[in-house]
C-alpha cells in the first residue's frame, strides 16, 4: 500500500474540472458585477486589486486540497481518493456587498473606503474560520448525522438549485440542451461522443447553440477585451488596516458568519466522508481560515470555502488534479483580467445547469446515510433554508419595486399570506437552525433527553446573543424565540417524565 503510485492528474478529472471551474467561474463573474454595477467601483480596483487575490486565494486552496487528498491517498493506498471542492463563499458574497461594502460607499461615496472595509472583514471572518480548527472535531462526534447532510440538503436545493440554476433557463432552449448532457452524461452514465467529458460538451453545445442563434453580441465580446491586461497580486496591508476604521461597526458580523461557515464545512466534511474520503477536520478547518485570511492580505473581499458536491465530482471521476487546476485556471483568468471576455464567450445558460446535478446528488444523499427513522429530521433541516430563501426573494422583489417589507407593513403582507415575520425568525441564522433543529429532532427520536435539553440550551443561548433568529447579534435579541427553547426544554422533562422515559429505549431509533 504504501509504494502505491498517486497520480496528481487522471483524465477522469477533466470532468470534473470542468464542473467546479464553471461553478467557480461563475461565481468569480458574479463577484464581478456586483463590485462593479452595484458598488460602483472602478474597473482599475475590481481587475487590478480584487479579483487577483481572489484568485491567489482560490489557487492556494485548491493546492492545499489537492495535496490533502495526496496524503489521504497515500496512507490509504488507492488512487480514487477526491480532494475537497473549494472556491469563494456564495452567501458571503452577497452579504458583504449589500451589509458592508455598500453601506460604506454611500455613507462616503468613496469606493476605495468599501473596499477597505471588506478587506478588513474578510479578515475578521478567516481568523473566526480558523477557530473550527478548535471547536470543529467536538462539533462533527455531537451533532446527528441527519442534521450535518439536512442541513447540506438544504442548502443545496436553496443555494443551489433555485436562483443561480434556475436563471439558465430565461434562455430556455441553451439551458435544456446543456442540462440534457448534464443529465445523460453524469447521472444516467452515458458516453459521450468521441468519449469528450459531459461537462465539456454542455459548455460547448451551449455555446455553439448562443452564437448560432445571435443570443451573444459580438460587439459585448469585442469591447470585454479592454479589460484584459497583467494584473500581479499585490499585498493590500494597507487597505487592511484602514478598513477596521470603517468597518468597525459591521465587523461583529462576521462572527456569526464565520460560523456559518466552518459550519458549513463540518457539513462538507460529513458528505466527503460518506462517499468514502475521511478528512482530518482541523487541516480542512485550518486551510479553509488561513486562505480566507491570505485573500484579505492581498485585497480579496470574499473568504473561501470548502464547496457542496464532494460526492458528485467523485461520481464523475474527479480525484486530485480537478483541485489544482480549478485554482490555477481562476489565478490566470483574474491575472489577465479575462473574466469578462470569458462571460461574453460562453452564455451562463450553459454554465448554470451542472448546479443542479449537483443539488440532486446531495439532496439524494442526506436521505442514503442516515437511518430511516431519522428521515423526518432530514426534512425539518430544509425548513430554515427554505425561510431564508422566501424572505430573500420577497425582499429583492419589494426593492425592485422600491419599497420594503417595513414601508408595505407586516399586517399587509400577512393579509397578503406572507407572513415575513416567521420567514424572518425560521431563516436568520439558517445553516445554524437547520442543524439544531434536526438535531433536536434526533434526539427526541432516539428518547434522548440529555440531548434535547442541550440543543434547547444552545437554541436559547444563541437566540439570547442574535447568533440565529435575530437581524443582528447583540445582548437580549428575540426573547419570543428564548422562551420557546426553554419552554421546548420544560414541555420535554414533563412528556419524559410522564411516559417513563428519560434516555433511549430499545424501541428507539438507531444513533446516526
């Protein structure tokens, strides 16, 4: 075993690549026009500065994973090991835009200042990451097997499937022929002609079929090329060190965001290890911190994260080389500027539907590894998911409209049948209210009352601090949702009690 040969690179990664560089190219042109339409930061800053340490970020991590799964390989002695997916955190992406960034250039209308401000909190945020280098290994032995995949269930059909997926199919006829080789290719197993990867060939049909029709403008592609140029990443102290000034007042943010995210990963860490690659979780917890905290000292915005969909990209054959090379082709796209020459290439119709494979496959999953009788948690984790992306989509849809829930009034919307408040309390904090209610569940199940009352101790606690449930965190936030926790531990000491069970029973269900 030991003398086994790992292979850094296998033609089964070229899928596999193809895959989470789409997902990472995606997300990086996302990040792209945020910075510049919505900020209104200057192209010189979003190409010269951002982008190249996001870049530099996105590469070292796929370096370091790639080099996890070597070492995984090789004390295992098999080739088919998978090296954890990784690139920029979506949810973050959009919450430091519209929570700091934004805020900072209209107060000032200095874009340099909003830069620096997210400099300093994507900082704050990798150092909080690192942190799960501590608490992560006790988190993933406490927490049921069916709260850790529910959760990622959730996150995947809401943060995944839904708005990015789903905005392929605007452009119908690109989306469906690329999510038909998506489909045939990587969940009904079929080869492809001339044996190419499936998610090669839904690129380039997508792309084919958008030239072809007149949907790409040629005149978009020709002016993109002025953005090209060499741009190094450069170290961004400075922009660090000014931006706590101007992001003191958000940078408590980050600490419950910073959770989310080694939360997140602990998630990740549960679905690689199913598939059958078992990660030590400090390593994984300490490159996901310590490449958040490199991007900011060259200037990113965005931490990194460990990326849903372990299990599908080794479905499709990715091993270790679909890791290092996603990282060094995001570094050459952002230091030669071409990301907006690659948009007006390919159509993102045909970039997006490959999300949805991989939504199904971890949505498939959560219900594959957990016992049966732990199947109703796995649903209840989809319900704060769900309450965040229903109040996401009827906030930007009152903005558009330019108004908000508080101008409209939440009598109105209630007469309406949206009753913002419960979609506000449910998704606040959802990834932590996902796994801590399906956790509660587990341990109801399994007539485990130690258990109960400790989820119901940290519902309180957090929900007392504004970790989950609340707009934001502080002293005394949402004392509805505390007392429900500790009436939820009251009403289950009594039904315990009355029903002679104070610990699990031979009829409970198996432990996850």
């Amino acid at each position: 075993m030991r003398g086994t040969t790992i292979p850094l690179f296998q033609k089964s990664d070229v899928d596999g690549f193809f895959g989470l560089f789409t997902n990472n190219l995606t997300n990086v042109l996302v990040l792209t026009g945020l910075l510049l339409y919505t900020v209104q930061m200057p192209g010189e800053l979003v190409f010269g500065r951002v982008l190249p340490a996001v870049g530099l970020s996105i590469f070292v991590a796929g370096l370091l994973y790639a080099f996890m799964g070597w070492r995984l390989a090789k004390k295992e002695g098999r080739t088919d090991v998978t090296a954890m997916p990784t690139g920029i955190s979506v949810p973050h992406m959009f919450l430091i835009v519209y929570m700091i960034m934004l805020p900072v250039k209209l107060q000032t209308g200095d874009p340099y200042l909003a830069w620096y401000a997210g400099v300093a909190w994507c900082f704050v945020e990798g150092v909080v990451e690192a942190v799960g280098v501590v608490l992560g290994p006790a988190i993933r032995k406490v927490v049921p097997r069916a709260a850790l995949l529910g959760s990622l269930a959730g996150a995947s059909i809401t943060c995944i499937m839904t708005n990015g997926a789903l905005q392929s199919f605007e452009v119908t006829y690109i989306a469906l022929a690329s999510f038909a080789v998506i489909l045939l290719g990587f969940v009904a197993r079929m080869r492809m002609p001339f044996k190419l990867p499936a998610g090669l060939v839904a690129i380039l049909l997508g792309t084919v079929l958008g030239w072809v029709s007149g949907y790409m403008e040629p005149a978009a592609l020709t002016e993109s090329f002025s953005n090209m140029g060499v741009y190094a990443p450069l170290p961004a102290l400075d922009a660090l060190l000014g931006g706590f000034k101007a992001a003191s007042p958000y940078l408590v943010t980050a600490i419950p965001l910073g959770m989310y995210n080694f939360m997140e990963t602990l998630d990740n860490l549960e679905s690689a290890a199913v598939a059958g690659d078992s990660y030590d979780t400090r390593q994984v917890m300490l490159a996901d911190g310590a490449t958040s905290i490199l991007g900011a000292l060259f200037g990113s915005v965005v931490p990194t994260a460990v990326y849903i969909g372990h299990p599908g990209w080794k479905s499709v054959g990715a091993r270790l080389g679909y890791s290092w090379m996603n990282g060094l082709a995001v570094l050459l796209i952002s230091v030669f500027g071409m990301t907006s020459v690659m948009i007006n290439i390919v159509p993102m119709a045909a970039l997006q539907p490959i999300l949805i494979y991989i939504g199904i496959l971890i949505g498939s999953q959560a219900f594959e590894h957990v016992p049966k009788a732990h199947f109703p948690a796995v649903i209840l984790a989809l319900l704060p998911w769900l309450a965040d992306w229903g109040i996401t989509q009827i906030d930007n849809a009152l903005a558009a409209a330019g108004t908000s829930a508080a101008a409209v009034g939440l009598e109105a919307l209630s007469g309406a049948g949206i009753y913002y408040r419960g979609f506000e309390i449910t998704g606040n904090g959802n990834i932590l209210v996902s796994m801590l209610w399906a956790s509660l569940l587990v341990f109801m199940l399994e007539r485990n009352l130690k258990g109960v009352l400790a989820a119901c101790a940290v519902g309180a606690v957090f929900t007392f601090f504004g970790v989950i449930h609340a707009n934001g965190v502080g002293v005394a936030q949402e004392p509805s949702a505390v007392a429900g926790y500790l009436l939820v531990a009251v009403i289950s000491v009594l039904i315990f009690r009355f029903s002679g069970r104070s610990e699990q029973t031979d009829d409970a269900a198996p432990a996850a």
